[in-house]
C-alpha cells in the first residue's frame, strides 16, 4: 500500500475532489449536502469564538481586566500609538477606550499589511460603582492602563448565608 492510497482524494488522477465514497455511493446532492454541513459549520464556529473573521479585527486593541478588593486595572495593547492618539471616558457604568491608529505610510505605496489602522472603540461594561474623580490613566510601551477605583458600596465584602442540609434546618 502506498501513501497515495491512504489519501482520501479520488482515484482518478484528473479528480481533485476528496472522497470518502466509492463509485454509486458518489452523488451530486450527497457532495452538495456535505459541502452544505461543512459551511455551516465553519460558519457556525465563528459565532462561537466571537467572530473575529466576519467582523474583520473583532475586538481590536486586546484587554486584560484585573480586579482587587479596591479597584479595576483595564489594560489595552495599543503598539504604535502614543497617549494623544487615545481617548478614555467614563460614563457612570460604562469605560470606552477609543482612539485611531494612522498609517506610517500612503496606501499608494503598500504592497500588503498584516498590521491593524483606523479607528477603534472599546465599550466596557462595568459591574460597580467607582469613583469617578480617581481614575486615572497611564500610557507606557505602547500598553495604556486604566485604574477604576471602586465606590465604598463596591468594596464591602459579601455576606455569606450558611446553607443547611436536610435535617439540620433550623426554624
């Protein structure tokens, strides 16, 4: 047995099409219907990671949140931009991080790029309360952080309630 019979491509030398089937098994509409399941699929993926292929840069700059008993550092990867280039705003419940990354050179003489330009906004959500007239924002190696302190309320500890099992309930 050679590789090439191990490959599941037709084995007529002029078909380039992949089979899995055997001659009367092969038809029109069974490679349609496969083809048809396939996109799906694929399609279907896409929605499940976010769609970072059908909305093109899907959540461009990259965060990072981490939070402590007494404030939010949201970080964002912006290489190549500099603090002027980057708005931060604050509206009650809400961070946006928006800016605009320009080109370094005319679209004229771009033969191909894989790098990311334009404009950009970043919405997001925040769980608590913080104080506004804290924040503050720093911008170092291309990283901005941006550090939310929590409100008084959104420091307090959580309560704990005990659970009871069955027959220790207590009245």
């Amino acid at each position: 047995m050679t590789m090439r019979d191990l490959i599941p491509w037709g084995r007529n030398e002029r078909s380039m099409v992949p089979s899995t089937m055997r001659g009367e098994e092969m038809s029109p509409f069974l490679t349609l219907h496969r083809e048809m399941n396939r996109l799906f699929d694929d399609m279907v993926s896409r929605f499940e990671t976010g769609m970072p292929s059908l909305l093109g840069r899907g959540g461009w700059p990259s965060i990072e949140a981490i939070e402590t008993d007494k404030d939010v550092r949201v970080s964002a990867e912006l290489p190549g931009m500099d603090e002027k280039d980057v708005e931060v705003l604050v509206d009650e419940d809400v961070l946006t991080i928006r800016g605009e990354k320009k080109a370094e050179t005319e679209d004229k003489e771009r033969r191909f790029s894989e790098r990311t330009y334009g404009r950009f906004e970043r919405v997001i959500p925040l769980p608590f309360a913080v104080e506004q007239d804290k924040i503050a924002a720093s911008f170092r190696n291309g990283v901005l952080t941006v550090t939310l302190p929590k409100s008084a309320k959104a420091q307090e500890k959580a309560k704990r309630i005990p659970i009871h099992g069955k027959g220790k309930e207590k009245h």
